[in-house]
C-alpha cells in the first residue's frame, strides 16, 4: 500500500480534473454554436419606414420624461461584433448636447449616425447614409436639427453682418447659406427658428432626391426620409 500521503487526494483531483474538462469542453461547443449564431442574436431591423419613425418617437417620449429603458451595455456586445442592424439612420448636428442615442433611447447598434456642424448634405454625408441604408438596410434616414444651431447662427451672422470667419468656416457658411436666404424671404419673426427648420428641410429634399440610390430606395417605399428638430431645453423632437 502506497503511504504518500498525496495519494489521499488523487481520487478528489481527478474528479476535479474530469469535471472542469467537461464545462470547458461544454462551453467551447456552446460558445462555438452561439458565435454561429451571432446575427440571429442582434435584433432583426427589417421593418418598414414608419415603424421605425414609430420607435424613435416613442423613445424620444420616454427620454423627454426621463424615464428610459435600463439596458444591459454588455449584453450583445459579442454579437454585435459581428453584425448590426440599425433601425434608421441619423444625420445630425455635432453640437454636444445633442446626442441622438439618447435623445431616441436607442441601444448600441440600433442607430447609424453621421454628424457634422449644421446637418447639412455633403458628399462623404451622403455616402455614408447611402451605406446606412443599401448595406446595412436602415429602413429611415432622420435629418436632425436642432434650436440654438450654433452653426446656422454663424450663417445668419455672415449674411446679416458680414462676419467673416477662418480657416474652412466659411465653406460651412456657405453650405448653410441657402437655408437662411429661404427663412429670411419667408419674413419669418424668430430668423433662428425658421432657418433651423429650412436647414433641415433642404437636406430632406435633398436626401429624397439624391440619385442614383436613395430616390430609388424612395420610390419604392424602401426608405423614409424625415426631418425633426431637438429641443435643447426640453429634449422633445418636433418633427417638421
């Protein structure tokens, strides 16, 4: 008889050993069948325009009331590595204190957002939304302004007061310029106000027209294209 008195625990070690070598081989095939499984696991956006609008103002309610969802952020995190399905895209202003995964209580992955100073249409704009939508099917575009542009008060102040600005200012300026002549002939009293909305309006009809994809996408009720302003003081998205 052996009288080492390991030999004692050899019997517990190797039932230690068998059962840890089971969960990791059982979690290895789980994890394996799970990764194969990673796109079924990001919530599907193939709904139409007007649900998705649906979902972003439902969620802007509840941001508004302050009572959004609770979310898990690591939860999907794996999938999402994967895949994602967005269910619209956003072009939005850069402005900090708008930001739309908030403002629409939307979780990682459910929004596909371009931003730049004044949400206007540009080129690398439109092609990125034009990926939003043909790639990853985002089923509505959301042009996103919202008061207090600090970008449409710079137009304003360069068309009323001859400002002038460096550097690349002025192109941003210029790109805006259009949407404030509209608001100032329309004899509106708050300039800001209409020329916000104008802004947001001129890149709608822009996006809805945009050949050779988005006005396809249009016209075939594949895509929805609308426009709405945030409120800075309330968080509330105005659709206009």
């Amino acid at each position: 008889m052996c009288d080492c008195s390991s030999c004692a625990y050899a019997p517990q070690f190797n039932r230690r050993r068998l059962l840890f070598g089971a969960a990791a081989a059982a979690a290895a095939a789980g994890a394996s069948g799970w990764l194969g499984d990673a796109r079924a696991a990001v919530p599907s956006n193939d709904i139409g325009p007007d649900e998705a609008l649906k979902r972003l103002m439902a969620g802007n309610a509840r941001y508004a009331a302050n009572k959004p969802n609770m979310r898990d952020y690591s939860a999907g995190r794996a999938a999402r590595a994967v895949t994602q399905k967005p269910i619209a895209a956003i072009l939005g202003c850069s402005d900090s204190r708008v930001a739309p995964e908030l403002a629409f209580d939307q979780g990682p992955g459910d929004l596909f957002i371009v931003r730049v100073a004044g949400n206007f249409v540009n080129e690398d704009g439109l092609a990125s939304l034009e990926y939003g939508t043909l790639v990853l099917r985002a089923p509505l575009i959301l042009v996103l302004g919202h008061d207090n542009c600090g970008a449409v008060d710079a137009t304003v102040k360069a068309l009323k007061d001859k400002t002038e600005y460096p550097g690349h200012l002025p192109a941003l300026v210029n790109a805006i310029k259009p949407a404030v002549e509209l608001a100032s002939k329309s004899g509106a009293k708050d300039l800001m106000a209409a020329a916000v909305q104008a802004n947001v309006r001129l890149a709608v009809e822009r996006l809805k027209a945009a050949q050779p994809l988005l006005q396809e996408m249009v016209q075939q009720k594949k895509l929805g294209v609308v426009g709405g302003v945030y409120s800075l003081a309330t968080g509330k998205v105005a659709l206009v």
